[in-house]
C-alpha cells in the first residue's frame, strides 16, 4: 500500500507543465502536498556508505544532504594522449582516487559523476590516434554551469570545481562565475578550485622533499622521456590499477621506469602514489577550509 501511495505521488510531481497550467487550485494544493508526501517519505532500508552521488538512491542522497552533507565536488578530467603507456584516461583514473578522498577528508561532501570529457577542438581533421572524444569550450562551460545548477536545486549549499588537466581550468571558472552572478550565493556557493590543479607542486615535493631526481622541470608537461608521462599520475594510477600504466607489459618490454626513475617494485610505486594521493588531499582541503573562513575566494 505504502508503495502505492509512494508511486501515485511521485506521478503527481512529475506532471507535465502543459497540464499543470489547466490545474485548479485544488489541484496545485493536491500536487503540492504529494510532492511533500513524497519527499518525506522514510527510507524503507538501511543507507549504503558511498560519497558518490550516482551510487546512492535518491532517498539515500536526500538523507545524506539533510544529514550534512551539503557540499557537492565536481571533479573533471579528460581523454588525451599519455604516450605509448598510460591510459588515454588517465586525469579520470587519478580522479576516481582523489575525489572520494578528498571528499572523506571533508567529511560533508559528496561526489557528483566525473566529468571525464575536457575541452579542445572536436572539429579538427581526420588524425588516426588523434585522442578525445572532446568537446568546445562553449558546450564545456555550458555544461559545467549546468551541473553546477542542478547541484544547487538539489539541496547542496557549497559547489567546488576541481579539474586535473589544464584545459578544464578556464571552464571552470567560467562556470563559477555564471553561477555566483545568478544566485549571488543564495543559497549555494560555487567555486574554482585552482589549488587541486597541483602538479607543480607534486613535482617539486617528489624532488626536494622525498629526493628522488625525477628528470622534470617543475613547471614542465614533460620531461627527459619527451612524453606527456610522470612519475606522480604513473603512481597514482597504479594504486587504482596497474594496468592503466601498463605496468606488465613495461616491465616485459624493459620500459617499466619515467623519467630515469623505476617503476620497480610495483608496491614501492603504490606506496608513492598513496603518499601522493595524501598530498594533493591536504592541499585541496586546506584550500576549501580557507574559502570557509573567508579566504579569497576563486
């Protein structure tokens, strides 16, 4: 019976505005009082434990918000060329990592899907191994902006853009200030989180802090193997999969190193790549934390 009312009530919200508009008065109040029936309705099993968004059920999501979790992360990556080793997706492999860990790391956030196409020219020439699928830059920022205000109509007060490759960074933004300039921060506030974009950081850590002479310049895209390969993201992908680096198949091949490092033992490279997933954690988080305190804002 339960169930029955459950399912009338919904069909009740999602009327079609054509009809909504031939509704009486009676009618809106019924509609409206269904939406509320429905959206209190108790949830009739225990929650899963998941900061991802699209493995909870709308009930579970609901709770979660009203529990406190009322920042949303969307985290975007892409589809690009690594060289001969990495996974094409390889801003997506390390995001699957870094999202769910920063968001534990706040303890009030959840994890809405990857972004996992980035900008670039989708209209170029026809180049067998020319990587993507991508998108322009103008549906780019459309679509961010557009999550962004979807994440606001669910409930979420606080939304982070954070982007792992370079070319996502203008979009973001721009997104941000779409959406600051619409709703002026009533209720939700969006921001660009250059600060998780760390790689520079990461490089200079790997080389000074740790000591491993990784052959790189700090601010390089590439170094002494002249491909877009490094130590950092070739570590952190093997936490998730050594297979996204190929890591067999290097090692039988005599290449399992970047850079004049080793990638040998795997378990030592893991264990880099967890140190590192802890890393750029500490700088995302500390950099929301300062925008919650009144920091400048991005």
């Amino acid at each position: 019976m339960k169930t029955t009312l459950l399912t009338l009530a919904l069909a009740l919200v999602l009327l079609p505005s054509a009809l909504s508009a031939q509704m009486t008065d009676e009618e809106r109040a019924a509609r409206a009082a269904a939406r509320a029936a429905a959206m209190n309705e108790p949830r009739p099993i225990e929650a899963l434990e998941s900061m991802w968004i699209e493995d909870l059920t709308w009930m579970e999501i609901r709770d979660a918000i009203r529990g406190g979790k009322t920042t949303a992360l969307v985290v975007t990556g892409g589809v690009e060329s690594n060289g001969p080793h990495l996974s094409s997706g390889k801003h997506n492999v390390s995001n699957r990592l870094m999202a769910e860990s920063v968001a534990l790391a706040l303890g009030n956030a959840l994890v809405a899907p990857l972004v996992t196409l980035e900008p670039g020219n989708p209209s170029g020439p026809v180049t067998l191994g020319n990587t993507g699928p991508m998108v322009s830059q103008e549906t780019y920022i459309a679509w961010l902006t557009d999550i962004g205000d979807s994440l606001r109509g669910m409930g979420f007060t606080e939304v982070y853009y954070l982007g792992d490759s370079g070319g996502n960074q203008r979009g973001q933004q721009a997104a941000a200030d779409a959406l600051t300039a619409k709703y002026n921060g009533t209720p939700t506030v969006f921001h660009h989180l250059p600060e998780f974009y760390n790689h520079t950081q990461v490089r200079q850590y790997i080389q000074e802090e740790l000591g491993i002479p990784e052959q790189m310049e700090y601010t390089a895209s590439q170094g002494s193997d002249g491909i877009h390969e490094e130590l950092s993201i070739a570590a952190i992908m093997s936490v998730y999969d050594p297979e996204t680096i190929r890591y067999d198949q290097r090692v039988a091949a005599g290449r399992a190193s970047i850079n004049g490092i080793s990638l040998e033992p795997l378990e030592q490279t893991q264990a880099l790549g967890r140190q590192l997933i802890e890393l750029r954690t500490r700088i995302t988080v500390e950099a929301i934390e300062a925008l919650r305190q009144g920091g400048s804002g991005h």
